[in-house]
C-alpha cells in the first residue's frame, strides 16, 4: 500500500520540477499553490453547503445573491488600496503570501463557529476570506517571472501551476466530503491546517521573490523614463516611436477576459437554478446537474492542460481563439438546444475562461513594468471577478427557460468579441519586443 503513494509523490515531483523549473525556484511556488489550492477546496465546499444545497430554491436565491452582493465588496479595496500596497512592500512578498495564507486559516475556523451557531459572522468571514484569497494571488502572479526557467513560457508556466491547483483541489474534494460527513465544521478545521501549512511553505520560495534593497528605486527611475518617452512620442504626432505602449492589447485582453469570465458566471448560477427544477432534454435533474457541472470542471481541466502543451503562441492569438470558439457553440445552444449543445457550452466555456486567463496574466507580466505589476494584477482580478458576478446576477434573475438562457450567454460573448477582436489582432500582428513569452 505505501509503495502507490510514494510511487505519486515521485512522479507529482518530477513534473513540478521539469525543463529547469526545480533550479529555478518554480517548482517551490507550484507547491505551494497547490497547498493553497486545496484549502481553498475545503473552504468553498462549506460554504456551498451551507448557503445553497441546504435550502429550497426559492431562499437559496435570495441568500445566493446576498453571497454574490459581499463578493463584490472586497474588490472595492483590492484595485485602490491592497495592489498598491503590496507594489509598495516588495521586499516582503513571501511574507505577504504568508499572511494571506495564515489569515485565511483564521477566517476559517470564524466560519466554522459561525456555521455551528448561525451567527452572520458567516458573510463578513467569507468575504475575509475572498480578499486574502486574492492578495495571495496577485502576488503569486506578479512573482511568476523572477522564478521563470529559460525554457519555459509565461502561458505555459502559468498553465502549471493552475493545472497543479486543480488537481490539489480535486484532491482535496473527497476528502471535504468524508469530513463534511462527520459534521459541518470539519472542512473548515481542515482547510485550517492546510492553510497555516501554506503559511510557513511559503518562506521556502527563493529569496529572489523579493526584490533587492535599491531594485525597486531602478524600477522606479526606469519607468518614469519610459513614460516621458511615450508623452514625448505624443507629443511630438510620433507612429510607433520608440515602444509600444503595452495598455492597449492589455486592455483588450481585459475585455476579452471579462466577457469569458461572465459567461463563466452566468452558466454557473443559471445552470444550477434551471436544473433543481427542470432536467435536460431526455436526462433526469440530478444527471442533468451532475453532467454539466462535470463538462464544466473537466473544460477548465483541459484548458489549463492544453495552455501546458501550447508552444510558440502569442496570447493574443490564443484570447480570439477562444472567443470565436465560445460565441460559436454558445450560438449553437441557443439555436438549437438540447443535452448535448448544453453539456458542450459549460466544457467550452470552461476551456475558454482557463485559456483566457492563462493569457491575459502572460501578458500583463510580459507588458506591465515590474514595479506596478501588483497593482495591474489587482485591476485585472477585480475586473474579471466583477464580471462574474454581474453573470452570475443575470443567472439567478433571469427566467428558468433553457433557450432564453443560452441566447443571454451567447450576448454575452458577443459583446466581448465585438469590443476586443481588432485591439488584439492589430496587437498580435505588431509582435513584442519580449521574445521569451511564447
């Protein structure tokens, strides 16, 4: 029996560590994601039991959409206040990991105790727990180039450590649900544990995570430099000039992204209201939810897995890939709806949101000067969570008609295709003067 186990261990190691990602300190940040992954697996799962499939649909909406309205707050402060502050500390970005990880432990026996007593320490708690979810990683991304191997590119490295966290939190699923058996509180004692382990893993990151003493003054001087450059440049009615300024094809990817992410949204709460009540055509409603809510994990599985294998790539080339692909099968479902165009929506769906991502946050720290990255990682994660959550709002408040919702998600799509495709086509088309992101 121990031979199976230690037999997984290698092999999990071996791929953490692979193509220079062990010298270079990758393999570190893999593994502690994957850590910070399964907590959040437990977390997620408790909370989910208890303000969803504990109640009938009629309440579970109402409370549904009070979790969707506290999940919007913590972003008020992540883009103005928490992004630039931790651009301002970044000599202590292991230990603001640390902390992120180490409160999150905290909040979660506060939910645990909430849960037990019924108390509305419950929402501020999960929103606690959101907003240290977050800053863990925005810094987690901002770090990702100072640990990058030679030989392996930001799209790609990303997809790793994403596909490393699913597969910890897929882990970490039966293990939530035999502890969920012995009482509610149990996953959150659980996710505890794992958290304040991920805690003190974080110190094991190399040091070159943090900047060096005078590094962040250089990044400073070199940034004001190249701003003057772009204001003389406009100045002066200058075409192309002497950079590129990076904000454009940034925010087209943001665009892009949002539109994936709120279909993202959408499908999630739509899908789960439209099933407790009507099944899919020729399916039973328990099937009907456990198919689409698989197609769905198993989409996101698979874009994670395929940004892994792509190569040579721009990521603007991969964000219109994945919009056309989506406003195409959503286009599909709304013509013609039945099991199978349904089932293919969420795996598609799930496919384009984890494809985006991966491209969206390859470009931001490709593009983004170093020294207000952090800052740019929490306007993104605040844009794109702000755009699953408005989805997801239309969900719960539109009509139970499976024709009507597939329309809405292929509107959805639309939009984000109509407002991004030429940004990042004239983007993709100019290249980058930043060769190693592939």
């Amino acid at each position: 029996m121990r031979a199976f186990p230690v037999f997984v261990g290698r092999r999990i190691r071996r791929a953490t560590t692979a193509e220079g990602a062990g010298e270079s300190g990758l393999s570190k940040l893999i593994e502690l994601h994957a850590v910070h992954s399964a907590g959040d697996m437990l977390i997620t799962m408790a909370l989910a039991s208890t303000i969803f499939f504990s109640v009938p649909t009629a309440e579970a909406r109402g409370r549904v959409a009070l979790y969707l309205a506290i999940t919007m707050a913590p972003f008020i402060l992540l883009a103005p206040v928490i992004g630039p502050l931790l651009d301002r500390v970044p000599h202590g970005r292991r230990a603001a990991m640390a902390a992120a990880l180490l409160a999150r432990g905290v909040l979660a026996l506060v939910i645990a105790g909430a849960v037990a007593s019924g108390g509305l320490a419950l929402y501020p708690a999960a929103l606690g727990v959101l907003v240290c979810s977050k800053a863990y990683n925005i810094v987690r991304a901002a770090v990702v180039p100072r640990l990058l191997p030679s030989r392996v590119s930001l799209v790609k490295a990303n997809a790793r450590i994403t596909l490393t966290g699913l597969i910890s939190a897929g882990a970490a699923a039966p293990v939530g649900l035999a502890l969920g058996a012995l009482g509610s509180r149990w996953p959150l004692y659980a996710a505890c544990a794992v958290t304040v382990t991920g805690a003190f893993l974080s110190f094991r990151l190399p040091g070159q995570v943090d900047l060096a003493r005078g590094e962040r003054t250089y990044h400073l001087a070199e940034l004001r430099e190249t701003r003057a450059a772009l204001a003389r440049e406009r100045d002066d009615g200058a075409r192309g000039g002497l950079l590129r300024a990076p904000g454009s094809s940034v925010a087209k990817a943001l665009l892009a992204n949002a539109s994936l992410r709120s279909l993202s949204g959408f499908l999630l709460f739509f899908m789960a209201f439209l099933l407790r009540t009507e099944s899919l055509p020729g399916l039973s409603a328990a099937f009907s939810l456990g198919l689409v809510g698989l197609a769905a994990g198993a989409g996101n599985a698979a874009g994670n897995l395929l940004g892994s294998w792509l190569r040579d790539r721009a990521p603007e080339l991969i964000l219109l890939t994945m919009l056309l692909t989506a406003l195409t099968v959503t286009t599909a479902a709304a013509v013609a709806y039945s099991a199978v165009t349904v089932v293919a929506v969420c795996a598609v769906a799930g496919i384009c949101q984890a494809m985006g991502k991966l491209s969206l946050d390859a470009m931001i720290q490709r593009d983004v000067p170093e020294v207000v990255r952090t800052s740019a990682f929490a306007r993104s994660e605040t844009a794109v969570q702000m755009s699953w959550v408005v989805g997801g709002a239309i969900g719960i408040s539109l009509p139970l008609d499976g024709t009507l919702g597939m329309a809405v998600a292929a509107v959805l799509v639309l939009v984000g295709t109509v407002l991004a495709t030429r940004g990042l086509l004239s983007a993709a088309r100019r290249g980058t003067p930043h060769p190693r992101v592939r």
